[in-house]
C-alpha cells in the first residue's frame, strides 16, 4: 500500500505541474504549447495505468479475504465435528488447540478484509485522480497565404476563419506566413511548418497546389489542404476547398444592372483561374439576367494594385457605371471607383470600410463552415482525400450590406430572392427537343441554358432526349420523366403544347414547361416561355439592307409559328426599313436539311444577295450560302461555326435569363402558370457579330442602335 501511495502523490504532482504549466501557456509560444499538451497526455496515460493497477490489486485481496474466511469456516467447523464426535469427552489440549486454530482463521480473514477495502479504496482514490476523456484535443494549424492576412480580400477570409476556429477550441494555434505570392517562398514555409509538427497546414491559394503535391508524401502523418480547388492529387493527406463565388456575384449582379440603368458594369479579375473566374463569371451572368451589359478584364496579378486601379479607370472613362472585382488587388480599383463615386460591390470579405461612402454590398466567405469538417474529419482519423466547398446552401457564402449605401429596397429584395433560391435545393430538370442538341440552333439554344443553370447550382441534373420530331416519341419521354420524378420537365417545341395539356395534371407534383408559346392552358403546373425573336430579326434586316445594296434579301423558314414566325417577320420588317426588299418561304419542316438548302439555292439563283433562316433544318442552307459566298444571318444559336467566311452576325437566345426565374417561382412554390419571355431589354437576347466578318461600319451601327432602342423600349419591330 505505501507503493501505491507512493504512485498517487506523484500523479496528483504532475496533474498539479500540468495544471500550473497550462496557466502560464497564454504567455508560451507553439513551442511550449506543443510540450504542456505532450506533457499532460503523458501524466495521463501514468494515471490511468495507476488506476488499472490500484484496480487490480484491490481485485486479488478481496479474493485473499474471501480465501481466509473461508479457512475460518472450515476451522470452525472441524472444531464443531470433534466436539461432536467425542460427545463432550475431548482433551482440553484438543480443544485448546482447535481454539487456536480457529482464532488464528478469524483473524487472518480479518486481515484479509481489511487489506480489500484498502486496496479497493486505494483502486477509487486512483480512479478519482483519473483525467476525464474530453474528446479529440485541438489541432495546431498553420496556413501560407499570398497576400497580408488583413488584406480584405482573399486572404483576410481564411485567416478570419482560422481565428473563428481557434477561438471556438478546434484549434489551439494559428500560425501564419502571409505575402508569400512568391511560390518558391510559399514551398519554404510550407515545408517548414510540416518539419515543426504542425497538425494541419493549408496553402491558401491555386498556384499553391504543384507545391502540395510535391511535399505531402514526405510528411504522411502531417494534413495539408488548399484551396480554391476540388484537386486533391489523390494524396491521403491532401484536401481541397473551394467556393461557389458565382452564386454571390449572380445575386449581386442583378442589383448592379439596377442601379447602372442602362449603362454598362465594369469587372475587374485576377487570373482567370479558381473563385475569381467563377466569381467574375456570375457577376456578369446576374447583370445579364437583370437586363444589362457587363464587361470584364483580367489584369493577369492577383497583388498588382496599380493594374487594378488603371482597369477601374478605364471602365469608369468609357461610361461604365458600376464596378466589382475579386482578389487581394482590388483596394486599388476600390479607391478609384471612390474617388469617381461609382457603385462598388465586394467579394471574399467585407470591403466596405475601405469606401463607405460606395459599396453597396459584399459577398463573404466563411471558409470555417467547411474548415469544421475538415478538421473533425482529421480529428476522426481521416487525413485528406476530399473536397469541400462554401455556398449559400450550407452558409459559407453570406451577403452583407452597407447600410449607409442608399439601395433601393427592390434592388435589395431582387438579391435577396436569389440568394434565397440559392439556399434552396437545385432541381432535376428534363428537356425534350425535336433535333439534336448540337445543332447550332432551337435545340442547343435551350440545352446549353440547362448547363448554364446547372453549373450556376441551380439545377441538379440536366436529362435530355434530343430527335423527337415525332411528336408521340416525345410524349413517352415527357411522361417517362414526369414518373421517374423530375422536378422540371421541358417540352421544346411549338409542336407539343397539346402533349402536355394531356399529360400535365396528372402530375400535379410535376413542374411543366414548353415553348415557344405564351400558353399555360389554365394549368396550375405549366408554364410558357417565348422570345421577341422579331427583335434581333429586325435589328440584322438593317445590316442585311445595307450588305445587299439593292439587290433582294432571301429568308428560309421552317413552319410559320412560335418564334420562327416572329423572327421571319421581324427580319423582313428591319430589311424593308432599311430600304430593301425581303422574300420568305417556309419550307414546312423544321427537320428537313435538304428543303432548307434547296430553298437557299433558289434564292440564290435568283439573285438574292443576303440569306437568313431559323430552325435547326438551317444548316443545310448556311452550307450553301457558304459555297457561294453569301452572307448569313444566324439567329437561336450562333453559327459562326459552320459558315465562319459568311456569317455575319448571330441573334443568340439566352433562355436561361427567364429559365432562372421560372425555377426560382418552382423553388418558392409556385408550380406554374406563368408566361416568360426573353428580349434584349432583360438580356435575354444579345447579338453576337462574327469578328472575322468584315461587316462596314454603318451596317454595324444599324444593329446596335436598333438593340439599344428595343433595350430601352424606344424601337418596337411593328409585328407580333
């Protein structure tokens, strides 16, 4: 017992040393941070083995104990059989003797006894002294960036985060080596905190990630993550992250293409690469999808300031009304959009103390969301392998105001809802088309909105079935998605109208779709979209007038509904304003290749000088504009690609503009009933010119003052 004794005075010393060294550590460094911890775990793995011990002996002498009380039993009993068996005639020596034996028994049980509850309350007081087990201890961190850690940008998000956390008790340190936009120096400190036992070290930037690559293997017991990025090299001790920055910057270019009323919004990038791209790409998405035009540059320098600045001069110098970048080097573009007080936006953190007076608004990343995981997932044993990314969904991504900005509380709803959509869960959306959707018209038109809608988060999964230009086919197939579940099913056709009136209610669950039309047939869960086709057609009819110089204009259509119609309508219009003379023929088909090239040959033949036509069947006819060397006009799609000697300019539909509303109303609850349409006023249209085209200058002019008169609601086409 003194040996034990012995040992539980030294336990309760080194709990009192460790005590003592664990109030003095807000004054040590890593270093002795690492040795109290190292220290403690030791003291308590000693006082769990003390425990054991103390257990185990206090097992063996109760067993002792009842060893001896037995043996007195059984003296006590022998003692009782010869009294018995001598029938009161025993020699008192005997007896004596027995007395003896008996006493001796007893007194040893005794012992015994005394000896178990000693060692039992020797094996409590040892368990007592036992450190309770307080879970996975927190991890040191350390983490390289390559700007200042108060840069209010890109690297002030993770080193925030990384406080958040520290102080939260995930971490119990926080190390940082900030301004390594030098790889080389970057690789050095990386190495170093992976030497020095660090837990988790992170390089905070996308030309960091060869780095991770190159030294994690040496370090398999050391977790590295970096970010942005979902590349984790296949390494196990290597993790990613990253951010859907397109949401925030979506949500905030729709209140951006508010408040330039018209006039074009400025983006200043990066590199483009990673967060920055994305962001720069929602950015003007959003501004899109609000109506407006957005320009952006890249500066190839995530740390030039002065670049920065020169961009936002630049835009502000050629009427650009707003402005917005990403990275560390945005504090230049930020004082210049103040100094000319232009509307500023800001992502990664929150820059309005830099200009009060100007920004509107700020996306912030709050990488700890998924830094939580990241570390739990260390703590539970996994070292790296996965990638974990920040959205509005799982709040990483939030969007803070400047309350002193004076926003329009429209502007600010209009965010709002998108960001709201955002945390909404992204539907499984379907689509039937009649042609292929490659075909560099109607078709492709609709399917490369859905990719667009499903790269932004918006939709979860995008199933098509193209060809079904027999309309029975695509009734199986819209019935087939509406019973497998999908939340959104597309009819992409003038053709199919009636197949959903049919098929529609009897999946009330079921969200429907189809277009070009306006008709929703009084079903709670259609809706309709359309296209004022008729505007890019006129728009292109005044350059056509101009190219032709007098000679006559030939426009192929396939059957004369839906935007087909609008557009050989709308062409003939701008051709005929702009002093020529149009001719049409529809070719009732908008499949058929061959009657398409056939009606384009035609025309040619008789003197025809410019060609246009709608519908996927048109490719047959740009090829044999292209033989001859007629100029085309392409309209749904752009199709450059096929004809790049000969088309001109291309009217693009961008159905995703109206799409994201009608999957926004579907989110918010609203099944249906609704008539969407697209225009150059809500950037749903936009003309994309062919740049190898030598088009003259005044045929140039004509289009975009007539875009700029249907944006602004000055021009109307005179059909539809």
């Amino acid at each position: 017992m003194t040996k034990r004794l012995r040992w539980l005075v030294v336990v309760f010393a080194v709990f009192g040393l460790v005590a003592a060294s664990c109030g003095d550590d807000e004054a040590d460094d890593g270093a002795d941070t690492a040795a109290a911890q190292a220290e403690a775990e030791a003291a308590a793995a000693a006082a769990a083995a003390e425990a054991d011990a103390a257990q185990a002996e206090a097992d063996a002498a109760a067993a002792r104990a009842e060893e001896a009380a037995a043996a007195a039993a059984e003296a006590e009993a022998a003692l009782a059989e010869a009294m018995d068996a001598a029938e009161g005639t025993v020699d008192p020596e005997v007896v004596a003797e027995l007395e003896a034996a008996l006493a001796e028994a007893e007194a040893e049980a005794a012992a015994a006894e005394a000896e178990a509850a000693e060692a039992a309350a020797a094996a409590a007081a040892a368990a007592a002294a036992e450190p309770e087990d307080t879970g996975p201890q927190p991890l040191r961190a350390a983490v390289v960036t390559p700007s200042a850690e108060n840069d209010l940008a890109f690297s002030q998000s993770i080193v925030d985060a990384l406080h958040r956390m520290e102080d939260a008790g995930l971490l119990s340190e926080v190390a940082i080596t900030p301004g390594t936009f030098i790889v080389e120096d970057a690789g050095v400190a990386l190495r170093n905190y992976a030497e020095d036992g660090y837990d988790l070290v992170i390089a905070h930037g996308s030309q960091y990630g060869g780095l991770l690559e190159e030294i994690a293997p040496a370090f398999p017991d050391t977790a590295f993550a970096w970010g942005t990025s979902v590349e984790t090299f296949g390494q196990p001790n290597i993790s990613a992250y990253t951010t859907r920055s397109d949401q925030g910057g979506y949500a905030m270019g729709l209140a951006a293409a508010v408040i330039a009323g018209g006039s074009p919004v400025g983006i200043v990038g990066p590199i483009e690469v990673g967060d920055a791209k994305l962001f720069v790409d929602g950015f003007r998405a959003g501004v899109e999808a609000g109506g407006g035009t957005a320009n952006a540059v890249y500066t190839d320098s995530f740390a030039d300031v002065q670049l920065a600045a020169e961009a936002a001069q630049s835009f502000i110098d050629n009427g650009h009304a707003v402005l917005t970048g990403t990275a560390q080097m945005t504090v230049g573009a930020i004082g210049v959009a103040r100094e000319n007080g232009i509307p500023w936006f800001g992502t990664q953190s929150n820059q309005t103390s830099v200009a009060p007076e100007i920004v509107v608004a700020n996306q912030v990343y709050k990488w700890d969301v998924v830094l939580d995981d990241l570390v739990r997932d260390i703590q539970g044993g996994s070292m790296g392998g996965s990638a974990y990314t920040i959205d509005f969904s799982n709040g990483g991504l939030v969007l803070e105001y400047n309350d002193a900005y004076d926003l329009p509380a429209d502007v600010r709803a209009a965010g709002d809802a998108a960001v709201a959509s955002f945390m909404a869960e992204p539907l499984r959306a379907a689509v039937v088309t009649p042609s292929a959707e490659n075909d560099l018209a109607f078709s492709q038109s609709i399917v490369d909105a859905l990719h667009r809608m499903e790269d932004a988060g918006l939709l979860s999964e995008v199933a098509i079935t193209p060809g079904t230009f027999i309309v029975e086919d695509a009734g199986v197939a819209l019935r087939n998605y509406a019973e497998d579940g999908y939340d959104l099913v597309i009819a992409h056709g003038s053709q199919y109208g009636g197949l959903l009136e049919e098929i529609a209610p009897a999946f009330p669950d079921t969200a429907f779709a189809w277009g070009t039309s306006v008709e929703t047939f009084g079903q709670p869960n259609i809706s309709a979209y359309t296209t004022r086709s008729d505007q890019g057609g006129y728009a292109m009819g005044l350059a056509a007038a101009v190219i032709a110089g007098g000679s006559p204009v030939g426009i192929v259509g396939p059957i004369e509904v839906g935007d087909a119609k609008l557009f050989v309508d709308g062409f003939r219009a701008g051709v005929e304003a702009g002093g020529g003379t149009a001719n049409a023929v529809y070719t009732d088909s908008f499949a058929d290749v061959q009657l398409a090239a056939e009606a384009a040959q035609s025309f040619i033949d008789n003197g025809h000088a410019v060609l246009t036509g709608t519908a996927q069947m048109t490719v047959g006819a740009i090829g044999v504009a292209r033989e001859n060397g007629i100029p085309w006009f392409g309209t749904q799609s752009n199709q450059t690609s096929v004809g790049p000697e000969v088309v001109v300019a291309n009217q693009v539909y961008k159905w995703d503009v109206v799409l994201d509303d009608l999957v926004r109303d579907i989110q918010a609850g609203s099944m249906g009933g609704s008539a969407y349409t697209i225009d150059f006023a809500n950037g749903g249209l936009v003309i994309e010119y062919n740049d190898a085209y030598d088009l003259p200058a005044d045929a140039r002019a004509a289009i975009d003052n007539a875009v700029a008169g249907f944006t602004d609601g000055s021009l109307s086409t005179g059909v539809g």
